[in-house]
C-alpha cells in the first residue's frame, strides 16, 4: 500500500528521493515523509501529499547521500504528522520505514512497554523501530543482525528499510509480503517499492524475495535471509522506458491509460497471435498446456477489477473450452475451506503482482497441489514467481489508482488462453477459432474509433455529473463489465453506483428507479438483445433515464434511450473489450466534473499489500 523510496550513494539523496515518492504517490497519499543521513540522521515528515512535505523542508537542512522516502497508506493510525513516516526508536538509534502490517505489534508493544520503551505514534511500525533498538542494545549486536533478530519475532507483512545512527554509511533493506527492489548503478543503490522510481537511473534491479535482507555499505551490497544463510544476488534487466510512467500531455495519467488500451492490447497480442496463419502461442503455458486442457476444473481467483475481469474469462472458458469455472473473491477464497483438487487449475489474476489476498491464495492452491497460474502485469512481481506458468499482460505502467488498461489487457489475455484451450481440446472448432483470432486483431482499432467520440460522452457526463446513484445493467458477458463500470463510478466519483445482470432489476433494484436515477445499460447485438430491449423498456415505464451502449446502426434502443453511445460491432465474446471504453470515460468526466481527484481517489491505494 505504501510508497518507499531509498538512496545510497554519491549524489545529495533529497532530489531523488522526492521525485520517487511523486512517483509512488499512487501507492498512497495521506502523508509523506523523508530521513537523510548526514553524520546524524534527520527526519522531516507531515500529514498530506509529497508536495507538502517539499514545502515544510524549504528551509530545512536537506544535505546527505543516505536518504529514506516514504508516503502513506494509513493502516494503524489516522493520517498525521506523528503517524507519519519515518518512525524513529524511543532512543533515536534507528529510523525505519514500512510498507505492510505487523499482525502482532499490540503484544509486541506491551512486551517492550515492560522494558519502559515509550510510544508517541498509534502505528505498528514504531514498535517495530523500538524492537529494533531494543535487540541491538540488548544483545550489543550489528544494525543488520539487530534487524534480522527482530524479524524473526515478528508476525505479518513487511517491506521496510533502516537505517542507524551510530552506523551512518549503511542502509538495511528487507521483505516478506511486501514488494521491494533495489536498483544497482554506478557505485549507488535506489531501493522502491517497485520500478517506477528506479528506471530513471537505471535498468540493474534486485527483486528480493520474502524474508531477504539486504545490506547497502561501503563494500557494496550483500544480501541473506532472515535464517542467516547467504543469499546469491541476482541482478535483473527491466525495459520500461521513462515516457511510460510520465502523463504525457494529459491532464491525468487515468486519462492517457484510457487512451493507451488499443496499444496495450495490441502488445498483449504481439508474438502470441499470428493474424496471418492463423496460430496462437502462450509460451508462458507451453510446459503446462496439456494439464490445462484436460483439467476438469479451473479456478479463477482475483480482487477488484481484476476479480471482474475473471468474470469474463469464466464466460470464454466455458464457451471456447467447455470446462466449468468457479470466480473467487481471493480475500474469500483464503479464508474458508475451498475443495480444491489435484488436477484443478487455479488462475491468479493481479496487476500489480503483489495483491495480498491474491498470494495467499495462491499459497492455499498449492498447498491442495493443484496447478496454479498467473496473469500480471509486472515483471519479477510475486505472483509470476509463485506460480507454477503464466502469462504476462503487456499492459505497460499503470499508474492511476483506478485500473483501466489493465482489465483490457487481462481480459484479452484471458480470451486468447480459453482460445487456446479450446482448440487444443477441440471444442472449438478451426473456423471459430479462426474467426475469432480475425475479430482480436481489429478490437484495438476499434477501441481507436470509441475514443475518437470521448467529447459526446463528455457531453452526457455533463448532465449526469450531480447523480447521487446509478444503475449499470448488462447480460451474459456484459454482465462484468455492468460491475466494472459501476465500479469505475464509485471509485473516482465518489458516487454510490450498482453492477447488476439486466434480468435482476426486477428482483430488487426497480425499486430505486426513478427520474432522477441514470441506469446505464449494455445493450449490444448478442443472443440476450431482445431481453435487454424488455429491460429497458421496463425502465422507461418507470420514469427512469437510459444510457445505452449500442451496436453502431442500432435503431430500436435509439428510439427508446435518452442517450445512446454506440461501439463497433464485434463477436459477442469480445464486446467486454469495447462497452467497457466509454463507461471508463464516462466515469473520468463525471470526477473531473466533480473536482476529484482521479488519479488519487479518497481512502484508495494502487496496489493493496496487506490485508
């Protein structure tokens, strides 16, 4: 959830250091905090964004070339200047920043408080700072021994870096549950949550592994495990180029992400479908294709969008593959007794590669021995490596807190998996399989011209832009993307906002109807179109405003609608692909319209790391 950012080296670390936690900004924003290392440390920090913190140390002494960064998702503690990172020990030996949640810091803190330890914060990671210090005064031991020692009697998710007054050339970085990697330049280290702050200076990271930790000294870096066994460096080369991560002429990065899903889909597609003979290729799933395709059960396992993107992907692999598939809540999933079998195949879906929930059950999958895959986003993520295959999305970057190309691309991944697995198995047939690769290849363009009309969807978002609810109606396939899009509403408008199959609305939902309710309904040529016709019609006996999405030609909505959007005509299977553009559009200019803050919506964080 949180941003951290860390630099070793010789260069002044202030600079580098606030630009990396502007790039974390995403991972949360309620507070913001920075430590430099000078002889002595120095500790500025203060409730609210990464710019407040610049302002507060205007006239602060900001030299050093050891320096800590972190900003705020608040867990333990209301956002404020005392709850802010970075947490200093009761004798200011240590100063320690944190990403993750220790489960036990209350017993923890009792156990020190015993020992007259005092705490001034309400958060978990001063008890660890304090357990820190405690160790290495008790025990008259190194920082990074202190550190191990006190990891070993904590319980919970951790990504934290420390560093130690009476030790001012050493940084200690360490993992478990929590993503971090270190950057290798030049005779300097960049450490960070993820890549983001890293790519600037370089393209060398470390990604450690759950209980690593890592020592940055003048004798270079070393890294062992929290058993105290050496650990080999692996240094990794990462191509993400630094346009990616900028706006780009927007006015918010949720905006150019929007804008970016025809390219995102297309380098999703790009060396796996081969337009021309017609092939499809996952080598990520060439070792595992066969248990896939005679699996008898398939298991999809996901949080948020990519819960909702899993949805789909439970349509496409019952239809292209006939093999029934169960959609988990991975929060859910983790916590109940599952039957999970040897012989099932369980699909982890995550963006970011580090969703809590997400790993364990992944964890909770293996354990059942059954085959687990991944489709993420982010290479040397956890969930890559703590899956038996997988298939990357090529999504790129995705830095607005409401995801938007990733759902596109996970879903594209998705459809060419159950494609796959359906023509491996032979429910698919050659020509249906060949169709469909022909009606893949032209969704980016026909996302192209979708947004090509994001000014009349502006214009509706206009009218509608002081709604206090809505209503998102879809059938069949189009039924995930009715929670998609009434999710996007609620995440960045801030208003309250229902995903329901189309047939539904009478068993509950009609009951909210009225003239001042939009319901936006997903409304294109498919098998389901006449039912969707009755819904609406059933709406407007009510009073009710309808948004429809259409087929381009459609004349029997247009004449019943108060506004249509229409979309190309694609295959039924692939509509997600395309209704799903203009209802992220539409949501963005509702929050603009709104004044909120799209890119960093109240109370959410991009990537959710702890429970």
């Amino acid at each position: 959830m949180c941003g951290i950012v860390g630099y070793y080296g010789n260069k002044e670390a202030y600079p580098i250091i606030i630009k990396g936690l502007k790039r974390l900004e995403y991972r949360g924003y309620d507070s913001a905090g920075i430590a430099l290392m000078n002889h002595s440390v120095r500790v500025y920090k203060c409730k609210g964004k990464v710019s407040e913190l610049e302002e507060i140390t205007k006239d602060k002494d900001i030299s050093g070339n050891i320096g800590l960064g972190h900003t705020r998702w608040a867990t333990h503690g209301e956002p404020s200047n005392v709850n802010a990172h970075p947490h200093v020990s009761m004798n200011s030996l240590f100063v320690v920043i944190h990403n993750g949640i220790i489960e036990n810091y209350n017993r923890l803190r009792t156990e020190l408080e015993a020992e007259d330890y005092i705490f001034k914060s309400e958060t978990d990671t001063e008890v660890l700072a304090n357990l820190i210090e405690y160790v290495y005064i008790k025990l008259n031991i190194s920082p990074d021994e202190a550190v191990r020692i006190a990891l070993t009697k904590v319980i919970g998710a951790y990504g934290i870096l420390v560093v130690c007054n009476e030790h001012p050339d050493t940084i200690i970085a360490a993992r478990k549950g929590s993503p971090l990697v270190i950057g290798k330049g030049h005779g300097e280290y960049f450490f960070a949550s993820d890549a983001t702050p890293i790519i600037e200076y370089t393209n060398s990271v470390i990604y450690l592994n759950d209980n690593d930790i890592a020592i940055v000294n003048k004798k270079g870096l070393h890294i062992r495990d929290i058993r105290n066994i050496e650990q080999t460096v692996k240094v990794q080369k990462i191509d993400i180029e630094i346009d990616a991560i900028e706006k780009g002429g927007f006015d918010h990065y949720m905006l150019k992400e929007i804008f970016e899903q025809p390219k995102a889909i297309t380098d999703t597609c790009r060396g796996r479908l081969n337009y021309y003979d017609k092939t499809l290729k996952l080598g990520g799933l060439h070792q595992v294709i066969d248990a896939l395709t005679k699996t008898e059960r398939i298991i999809i396992v996901a949080c948020g969008t990519s819960w909702h993107a899993g949805l789909v992907g439970e349509f496409l692999f019952e239809e292209f593959a006939r093999i029934p598939v169960e959609v988990e809540y991975a929060s859910e999933f983790r916590y109940r007794n599952p039957i999970i079998n040897p012989g099932d195949v369980v699909i982890a879906i995550s963006q970011s590669g580090e969703t809590a929930d997400t790993l364990a059950a992944i964890q909770l999958a293996k354990e059942h021995r059954a085959l687990v895959l991944g489709i993420c986003n982010v290479v040397g993520s956890s969930i890559p490596r703590e899956t038996d295959a997988g298939v990357y999305t090529h999504a790129g970057p995705e830095i607005g807190v409401a995801s938007t190309k990733a759902f596109t691309a996970q879903v594209t991944v998705l459809t060419m998996m159950a494609m796959l697995t359906g023509a491996k198995n032979k429910a698919l047939t050659d020509k249906e399989h060949n169709a469909l690769i022909d009606e893949l290849a032209l969704i980016p363009e026909k996302i192209n011209s979708i947004l090509a009309k994001a000014e009349e969807i502006k214009k509706i978002a206009e009218i509608y832009k002081d709604a206090t609810n809505a209503l998102y109606l879809g059938r069949g396939y189009l039924y995930p993307v009715a929670l998609e899009g009434a999710l996007k509403l609620k995440e960045i408008s801030y208003i309250h906002a229902e995903g329901y199959p189309a047939a539904e609305m009478k068993h509950g939902p009609i009951a909210l109807i009225d003239e001042k309710m939009p319901v936006i309904v997903l409304a294109t040529v498919d098998k389901s179109y006449e039912k969707v016709v009755n819904n609406i019609q059933e709406v407007k006996a009510r009073k009710g405003i309808v948004i429809a999405i259409v087929t381009e030609g459609d004349t029997t909505i247009r004449t019943m609608a108060d506004h249509v959007i229409e979309v190309p005509y694609s295959d039924f299977a692939l509509a997600p692909l395309l209704t799903v553009i203009p209802l992220q559009l539409l949501s963005y200019y509702i929050a603009v319209m709104r004044g909120c803050n799209v890119d960093q919506p109240r109370n959410l964080a991009k990537s959710v790391t702890v429970e």
